[in-house]
C-alpha cells in the first residue's frame, strides 16, 4: 500500500542533541471520545485501526491520548501539501475506484470483516494528482461494539453469515480477483494477532475484560469465515448489470 502523509502543524524547535536533526512538532488530528449515543467508540476506533495496520489496510493512522474528560483517540489528519483534499464525493466514486482498485477491494474486504456500516463519506482519495496516489478511509465509529446499540448484540452479528454491511460506496465496482484475494488475507491472519489488537489487559472505560475477549472470539470467528461470507453475498457487493 502506498504511503500517506498527514498533515503538518507546526515545526516548533530543534530537539536537543542528536545526528538526525530532530525537531519537535505538531501534527493535525481529529480527537474522538465516548458519549452517551456511542459508548464505546474510544475503544472502537484503537481496535479498528490496530487491525488495519495489521493487515496493511488502507486506513489513517491514529492514537490513544489523554485528556481531562479522560482517554480519547486522535485520527491523524490526511493531507499532502498543496492539494485541497475533500471527502470523497458520491459523484467520484466510479473515478476513485478505477484509480484504486487494490486499495478499495482491501478496504472492503475490512469493513466487511469489522462490520463498518458508515464509510460512504469516511475517505480521502485524490483523483487529480497522479504523480500523488493519496487513498485512505477513516472513522470506524459504527463497527465492531458499535454495530448495534447493545454490544452484545453487536457481537451476535458479528459472528453469524450476516454481510453486516448492506450498502457501500464501492459495491458493484470492486475487482472480484481482488476482493477474494485480500478475503483470503484477512482469513489467513493469525488468531493470535487479533487478540493482541482487541486485548487492553485492563478495562478500558465501559469495556471490560471479558467484553474485549467476547469481541476476539468474534473477530477470530468471522474471519475464519469471512471468505465464505463474500461469496454467500457476492450478488449483493458486484450486482449483475
């Protein structure tokens, strides 16, 4: 996957010593924290992007980080410097999936797996600059726990045959080669990994222990799974014409 830059705030000084020329700066960020209609989303959002760096997906980067109001997760701002840089369009998504086809079968695939049911307006993607690819999606608030308003119940979803997501902005344009293939990769991703990614060893704000281990056993289930859940769904993700 190609890299993305994030965008820059401030270069404040130069760190003291060193033979790398070190300074210390500012990056943007967009800061997320629990609330009454989502819970859980904190947690949520660290999950989901653990997993996609994991699996090489095509998502921003982001943080854990500290605040009075207590833990909080930074998403770091996409940008490339000089290019005004939107959220995907509905009118542009023909063009950015002919552009990235390899970056959206895998992020499909992903939010297929983790439940993500709100991608429509959650990329970036540059279509008018080719000599700079710049292709990510961001915002996984409404996945995994946060499927349903109770996260047990979002778990029940999770590990059954359900697709989850009935509607997203690439189905219908996906290479079918591709999708199966990065299926198969999700699949293939070691049991062991997803734990890592869904395990504190703490509770963290309303998400327990036991809960964090009832989202990996769903996890570790769906993925095994994942392959046969695309082709029981095919004729829903790429409609015949």
């Amino acid at each position: 996957m190609r890299e993305t830059p994030y965008k820059l705030h401030h270069i404040r000084r130069r760190s003291a010593g060193g033979i790398t020329s070190a300074s210390y700066c500012s990056l943007n960020a967009i800061i997320k924290f629990d609330g009454m209609e989502s819970p859980h989303c904190v947690y949520v959002e660290n999950v989901a992007v653990r997993l996609a760096q994991t699996l090489h997906i095509p998502v921003a980067d982001g943080v854990l980080t500290a605040t009075g109001e207590g833990p909080a997760y930074a998403s770091l701002e996409i940008a490339s410097p000089g290019i005004s840089l939107p959220n995907m369009l509905e009118s542009q998504r023909a063009q950015v999936a002919a552009t990235y086809p390899e970056e959206v079968a895998a992020l499909m695939a992903f939010d297929i797996f983790i439940g993500n049911m709100d991608r429509m307006r959650n990329i970036k993607a540059s279509t008018v600059t080719p000599h700079i690819q710049v292709f990510k999606g961001f915002d996984h608030s409404h996945s995994l726990l946060s499927i349903e308003e109770d996260p047990y119940r979002s778990l029940s979803r999770l590990k059954s045959s359900d697709l989850i997501v009935k509607f997203h902005p690439f189905y219908g344009m996906v290479s079918g080669s591709h999708l199966s293939a990065w299926a198969g990769r999700i699949a293939a991703m070691d049991d062991l990994y997803i734990r890592e990614c869904c395990h504190f060893g703490h509770q963290f704000r309303a998400v327990d222990a036991k809960l964090q281990e009832a989202l990996a056993e769903a996890l570790v289930w769906r993925k095994r799974s994942l392959k046969r859940i695309v082709t029981r769904h095919i004729n829903h993700i790429r409609p015949t014409p």
